[in-house]
C-alpha cells in the first residue's frame, strides 16, 4: 500500500511538473510575438516622424482643402470703363495727381502731368496698372487706387407697370431681369407678369422680343426666367386687360361723377 501511494504521488509530480513547463513555453512565446508587434508599432511611428512638417502640411492641404474660384477672382472688377463713367485716382501720398475724372466722349480722362489718358474700354484694375507705370516717370513706387463712383455710361430701362420706371445704371456690363426689377421698385398690382417682355433694340428695325414671365421669377423662385439684360435693352411691363379697360373709360366717367356731384351741391343750397 505504501509503495503504492508514494507511486501515484510521484506521477502527479511529473505531470505537474510538465504542465509547468508547457505554460512556460506558451508565456514566453506570446512575450516575443507582443514584442515584434511593439517593434512593427515603433517603426510606424518612427516613419510617421520622419515627414517633416512642411510635407505633412502639403499632404493635408493637397487631400483636405482646395482654393475656391471664388477666393481666385476676389476683388476683381470686369466692369469695363466708358464714356460719361466717372472715376476716383488716389495716388498714396501724392493728392496733387489724386482726385475725381470724367471719361470725356473720346474715351480719355484728363490727368494731372500726364495728359489725356485712354481708359475707354478698360477695367478698373486695368487702369490701375496703366497709371502705375506711367507714373513711374515721375514718383518713385506710386501706390494707386482706383475706384468706380459714376455708373453713367451703361444703362437699361424698365418702363410699365413698375414702381419707379426709367433708366437704370449698370454696376456691371450686364444686369439680369431680377436685379432691374427690384431697381425700379418691382411690379405693381395693375401688372401683367406673365405677359412681359425683354426687348433688345436694332439697327435693322427689327428689335428682338424675350418673352418673360416676372411672376413665375419674383413669386414662384423659377430662374430660368431671370434672362439676362445688355445695356441698352428695354423691360417692358404690361397693364392688365381689366386695368387698360377701367383707364379707357376713366376720362368719360370722371365728367359724369363731377356733374353728378355739382348737381347734389346745387339742390343741397336750394333747399
């Protein structure tokens, strides 16, 4: 009984024994393949440190954010100078050869050292330019500025059933439907929208008619219908039927409703 236990006891201490070194054997490999993925990690970060950082910047520029056409075109002006535009100079440090300048029917402003200048046709920041380098004859690095204050030379009408009819001064070489009418104080309850018109004049004696509904523009959001306008054309804004009717017959009815009401004075005194 005694050799018996001592050898059941010393199975168990083999076989713990051997488990023993199966967890050690396990234990270990799982520390080194946690220490290769520690090492990959590392180089990871090690690549990631060696952009440098006027490269990361370009990486995130090139991926993330694109300059908009807006953002190129920023303070540019394609409003093209004319005759009867006025202009303001503004030469830093120098109000001698600064001021205000008229575009004469030549095309040409009248300006202080340098004589008749041609500007007809020209941009702002055209002329600018211009002066810029004309001026270098006579001022060392001259810093001008330009700037637009009379809107003179290009115009288009609206005439009809609008607020305020007349001409309208372009800010721009072209105005659309919208913009004119909100100019001229917009259409009044007498107006037929749908029946409106663009009308572009000619030489031939056949002006060109746009059909334009400003209903379906101002109230429903429809653009297709903001056309655009050049200058020199004309948006015409008719009457209603009921309303030319009440204007035809108006000048019959104003004498009887007067000699009516002259005739209710005289029994009124009699009495």
């Amino acid at each position: 009984k005694v050799s018996m236990c001592l050898l059941i006891l010393w199975i168990g201490l083999t076989a713990h024994v051997a488990n023993a070194q199966n967890f050690a054997k396990t234990a270990s490999g799982v520390s080194s393949a946690g220490s290769e993925e520690e090492e990959m990690l590392t180089d990871r970060q090690l690549h990631a440190l060696a952009v440098t950082p006027g490269q990361d910047n370009q990486l995130q520029l090139s991926s993330t954010s694109q300059p908009s056409p807006e953002m190129t075109t920023e303070g540019s002006s394609t409003y093209t100078l004319s005759k009867t535009d006025i202009i303001e100079i503004v030469v830093q440090r120098h109000p001698e050869v600064s001021g205000h300048f008229a575009i004469n029917s030549e095309g040409k402003i009248q300006y202080n050292f340098l004589g008749d200048v041609v500007v007809d046709g020209l941009t702002k920041d055209q002329v600018k330019e211009k002066l810029t380098k004309l001026l270098t004859t006579y001022i060392v690095s001259p810093e001008v500025i330009v700037a637009i204050t009379g809107y003179n030379s290009k115009v288009v009408y609206v005439i009809g059933e609008v607020g305020s009819p007349g001409k309208i001064s372009m800010k721009g070489d072209t105005i659309t439907v919208r913009e004119a009418l909100v100019e001229a104080g917009l259409p009044l309850l007498s107006a037929s929208g749908k029946r409106s018109k663009v009308i572009t004049p000619s030489s031939d004696g056949n002006p060109k008619q746009r059909k334009v509904d400003i209903e379906a523009l101002l109230y429903e959001g429809d653009l297709r219908e903001n056309l655009v306008m050049n200058p020199g054309d004309t948006l015409y804004v008719p009457a209603t039927g009921l309303t030319k009717v009440m204007r035809a017959i108006s000048p019959v009815t104003a004498p009887l409703g007067a000699a009516a009401g002259a005739g209710r004075s005289v029994r009124t005194a009699g009495f």
